[in-house]
C-alpha cells in the first residue's frame, strides 16, 4: 500500500464519533498523536494552538460542571456563531443531523429527545478524554484557521491509533465558563474541544457514515 493509500484509508475511516468505551488512553499514545498533528502548516509558522487535556477524574468532573451550564445559559462564544447555512451547507447539516436521530431512533417529532442527544456534547458523549483547542484571541481569525488544520491532523492522528474522535463546536458555546474552570488567560479564544478514546463499534450513534461533496463541486479549473 502506497503513503497516499493509507493517507486516505485513514481519512476514510475517520469519522464523529459519539460512543466511547470507559477505558483510559495512554498518555504515551496521546502524546505521540499531538506530535503528529503540530506538524501541520501555520500562518508564519506560529504554531497558535493551545490543548487542555482531562482524563479520568478530571474529564467526569469537567463534563458534569459543563452540562450543569449548559443546562442554565444560552450560548456566549468567543467567535459568532455562523449566521446562516445556506443552500448545500445546510443540506448537509440537515442530512447529518437526520441520520444520527435516525440511527438511534429518535422520531422527528420528538424534539425532546433531539434536544437530550444535543446535550450529550456536553458530556462528551461518553468519551474518557476531552482536549479544549485555545488560541490566542489576537491572532484573530487565522488563528483559529491554522487551529482547524491541527484539528483535522489530529483526529487523523487519532484515527490511525485505534480511537475514536469528535471535533465539538458545542463546547465553544460555553467558552467563559470553561475559561474559568480551567483558568486559562483571559485572551485565550475558546474555540472548541475534541472528546476522544476508544469508540464503541457497537453503539448506534457509531452506525452511519456522512457523505462528503464530489471534487467537481469544491473546485473551480482554470487552464488558460
């Protein structure tokens, strides 16, 4: 198997997962993952991201602090909030949301339970690991672009390790309060976590797999 072989079978397999089993990751093994994933390009090489990372004790405490906020406050992100989906953008987001409610059999109707799944973003669905993505709030919006590039690499990352991943805007939804729990620099952006560890295959919510738009409709050929 060729490098880009396994470069895609790896971004094959990767995928939100929202199941986790209980058992711990190594520290060894999430700190080759980060090693991996600070290899990414940044804007003038500044390398912007910061990573709190919980485990055991720490994650349980963390994720019943967050849904207790969550519960009580609306939303106070450090970065707006899109202001729309548009066309396609919001077929997919309508897509993705009807094949989770679907796999776990959630009805349409049930708003009540759609909203209990929501919530579980804030307990990490289940995940032993949590790692808060941070960067500092002056390098505005490129920041936060070299920050999504170290997202993707590591869950990439992750994925050739065996676990399971999901990148959560959620989190960002509470970034002052995760700020204090955590005490982190006043301007630090909070712009959203990855719950991780080892996923569990057999769990519905780990049963489907998104769609991803065809080459044709992402790039635009000029050849004069």
């Amino acid at each position: 198997m060729t490098d880009f072989e396994t470069l895609n079978r790896i971004a094959t397999e990767r995928y939100s997962c929202r199941a986790y089993k209980p058992d711990p990751v190594p520290r060894e093994i999430i700190q080759n993952i980060v090693q991996v994933a600070q290899k990414v390009p940044t804007w003038c090489n500044a390398q912007p991201w910061k990573l709190t990372i919980t485990e055991g004790a720490g994650t349980q405490r963390f994720g019943a602090a967050l849904y207790d906020q969550a519960m009580s406050n609306a939303p106070e992100p450090d970065i707006e909030w899109p202001k729309a989906y548009p066309g396609a953008l919001g077929e997919r987001r309508r897509a993705c949301g009807f094949q989770l409610y679907d796999a776990l059999q959630i009805p349409k109707e049930d708003r009540a339970g759609r909203a209990a799944q929501m919530m579980e973003n804030f307990r990490f669905f289940g995940a032993p690991h949590v790692a808060i993505v941070t960067t500092p709030a002056v390098l505005g919006t490129y920041g936060a672009v070299d920050c999504g590039g170290f997202v993707a690499a590591f869950t990439q990352a992750a994925t050739a390790q065996g676990l399971g991943t999901i990148a959560q805007g959620a989190i960002a939804a509470q970034a002052p309060f995760v700020r204090n729990f955590f005490e982190l620099p006043e301007d630090e952006w909070v712009l959203c976590a990855i719950s991780f560890g080892y996923p569990d295959t057999k769990h519905p919510a780990n049963a489907f797999r998104t769609d991803r738009a065809a080459v044709g409709d992402v790039v635009t050929w000029h050849d004069t």
